[in-house]
C-alpha cells in the first residue's frame, strides 16, 4: 500500500490561504522547514500515486480555538464544507482515498435543542463519496471548550483497496481497468490525537485504551490525525535542524505497547493481496501499519501572557511486525539495519503465549523532522528505511516516557 501524509503549519482560521497551502505543498512534494530552509526535493503527489493521504487534525481551520464562539464560524456539516470539497476534489483528482480532519456540526432533528459539535475526521473515497466520519473520542482540554464526546464504536471500519495498476507502458499495452481488479478490505482503526492517551488523563497510563481496541478488533491499518502540541520551544526545534522529535516518538510508540507486548489476533496484511519487493510474504509474520500524521508550527495562545500552541510534527509511518522465531539463530530480513529505539521496552509475553517464539519490530519507512511541512510518504511492500529493535526490560519498570510530551 502507498501512504501518504501531509504535514504542514495552517494558520489559525486561514482557511483559503491553508488550502492553497496544502495544494502547494502536495505539488512541490519536497520538505520545506519553517525557516525556509528546503531539505531536499521529492515528488509531487501525482508522481507518489498513493492509496491513501492523510491530513492532520482540523487541518484547513487550524487547531488552537478556545470556545464555541470562537470557532463557530468554520463548523461544517459532515461531508459539507471548504474540508469535504477539498477532500473531495483531491481524491478524485488522485484516484485516492483521503482523510482529513475538520470542526463538526451536527444539528438536531428538535429545533428545542441546541447542535452538537465534533472534532472530526472525515474519510472520502476515490470517487469523492464520504463512507466514514469518526468523531474524537478523548478530547483535550483545548477540545473541551466546544466539542463534544464522540464514539469510540466509530473507531473501526474496514476499507476497500483496489489494486493500482501500472501506468501504460510505451509500446502502448493496455492495462487493467479499476473493474477488472478485485477488491481487498483492509481492518483500519481511527483516531484522533488525544485518543492514544488516558482518556482525561485520569485513567492508568497502562490502561491503553486505544492500543487494546486496535489489538482486539485486528486492524491491520492504524489512521491518526493529529495536532500533537510539544514542550520544546522555538529555538529547540531550530536547533534540530530538520529532524524529528524522538522524545515524541518514542512516547507515541509506547502508547501502542499491547502491539509489543501481545500476539497480533488479525489474519493477514495489507500488502497479502500483492508481493512484497525485499519484504518478508511468510504467513507466520503480522504487521500493523501505524500512520501518525501530525502538524507543525505554532498558533498564538488566547490569552497573551501564555506562549503560544507549538507543535511536534515527527509524522511517521511505521509498522509493528510479529514473526514467529524459527530458531535460535534466525531473525528478520532487515536485522543487520536495526537498532534499540531509546524509550522503548520490549514487554512481557501476550497470555499463553511461550517465551522465544515472537521477534517484535518497529518498521519505519518515513518519519519527518519536527519543524518540516511537507509530504510523508510509504510504499508498504518496500524494505523500511529503518527497523528497531526492543531494548529489554530491567528491574521489571517499563520506561514509558509518560511525562515526555503534551497531546492535542
């Protein structure tokens, strides 16, 4: 599967000048970070052909409204509005899926009551037609000023992918048409952000919430759309210098520990409807593809004397991969590139489960710095551009990096 992600800095209520933004940005396809400067040039979008792209949370409104009033003026209905006809229009024009997250407004059948509102994410497929709207389930504080709760049963849909064919070669021999390929359905997750994270941050930070929905409904594909904030200030992501926030990162992974920790239920893989060039096709390995699409930038605070929302960026997408150990000298293909990801614990064994016989990794096949706009892009039947390791657990604690970073 081809996944993309945009990652860029919206301003705050510009929605015409986002928009351009991200058109520009998904046609240039090369990282720009804030500063101006360029971090090597990609390719555009088109060029990319991805079955899915991924906006961030509330991306063409920006994220940092802090009440009702305050972000009135840019609700839009599902599937109606400047984010659905943008998500709309792109889609068709790239034979793609696309999720995109907006502000949500749902109005009552009883003229008495008074309209709900949602953060939301709203997924439209290759034709244009909406055929999924999940609504944030774990809100932030800055989300608890306007919206509401949504549903964690919305969580879960499986998609349908239809294989891409390759482009007309020059001897002029006709390719497959869309109708003439089957269909596969992929078990895809959602969430937004906060979702990850304890809800309310009152539940035990080993709760997982989240992880443990993915687990126990076996998604093999993960969507996440994000204004994910960081402590770090201005100068300290200047000084990364285009690379990505690994305190973020690292925090991330872990809320994922069940994944790690537990045997994968699902059957399958996104990618075993096709081959995988240099990639593991065994039945004994299990995969599930993680896309964290987050935003950069900052946004002025409403109160002036606060500094202003700052955002991590570190877009990735990875995979969590089980394969059963054959014996005790073998490993995966990429097992000379891998390396201990620093934070990140290898865990106890899943319930009947026998100690030996699951090797857990982290793929990796994009991860953007935490000051770059610009495309996050995989194609999931390639070798990763990096693969970690777990590092053991000693003294039986697990580092969680549950202090490291704040969520949106």
């Amino acid at each position: 599967m081809r996944i993309a992600t945009l990652q860029f800095a919206p301003k705050l209520g510009d929605v015409t000048g986002n928009i351009k933004r991200a058109n520009d940005l998904l046609k240039r396809g090369k990282h720009i970070s804030l500063d101006g400067q360029s971090h090597g040039i990609g390719i555009g979008i088109e060029y990319l052909r991805p079955d899915i792209l991924v906006l961030p949370e509330l991306a063409l409104t920006g994220y940092n409204f802090p009440s009702k009033e305050a972000i009135k003026p840019y609700l839009e209905p599902a599937g109606s509005g400047p984010s659905a006809a943008w998500a709309r229009d792109t889609a068709k024009r790239l034979r793609c899926k696309v999720c995109i997250g907006y502000p949500e407004i749902e109005h009552s059948t009883d003229e008495t009551e008074s309209p709900k509102y949602y953060n939301s994410l709203l997924v439209v497929d290759e034709l244009g037609t909406v055929i999924h709207n999940y609504r944030k389930s774990f809100l932030y504080y800055t989300d608890e000023t306007w919206a509401t709760e949504g549903s964690v049963d919305l969580g879960f849909r499986k998609l349908a992918f239809t294989p891409r064919t390759e482009p007309e070669t020059k001897s002029g021999s006709a390719t497959k048409s869309m109708a003439d390929l089957s269909q596969h359905e992929v078990p895809t997750a959602f969430g937004i952000c906060m979702d990850i994270n304890p809800y309310k941050f009152e539940a035990p930070y080993t709760a997982y919430e989240f992880a443990n929905r993915v687990l126990d409904s076996g998604s093999q594909l993960v969507i996440l759309s994000m204004a994910w904030l960081t402590l770090m200030g201005k100068e300290d992501i200047t000084a990364l210098n285009g690379k990505p926030d690994m305190d973020t990162f690292s925090y991330w992974l872990n809320r994922f520990m069940p994944l790690l920790e537990k045997k994968m239920r699902h059957a399958g893989d996104i990618d075993s409807h096709t081959e995988r060039h240099g990639a593991s096709t065994d039945a004994a390995t299990k995969r599930t593809v993680i896309i964290f699409a987050n935003r950069a930038g900052e946004e002025p605070a409403a109160d002036d004397t606060k500094p202003p929302a700052r955002y991590a960026g570190t877009s990735a997408v990875i995979a969590v991969t089980q394969r059963a150990r054959l014996g005790s000298g073998s490993g995966s293909g990429s097992e000379s590139g891998s390396r201990v990801l620093d934070g990140i614990d290898g865990g106890e064994k899943g319930e009947g489960e026998k100690e030996g016989t699951m090797e857990t990794k982290i793929a990796c096949w994009d991860l953007l710095g935490a000051g770059e706009e610009g495309i996050c892009f995989a194609d999931t039947t390639a070798d990763p551009k990096m693969v970690f390791g777990l590092r053991k657990r000693g003294g039986g604690e697990e580092s969680s990096g549950e202090d490291s970073e704040a969520s949106g």
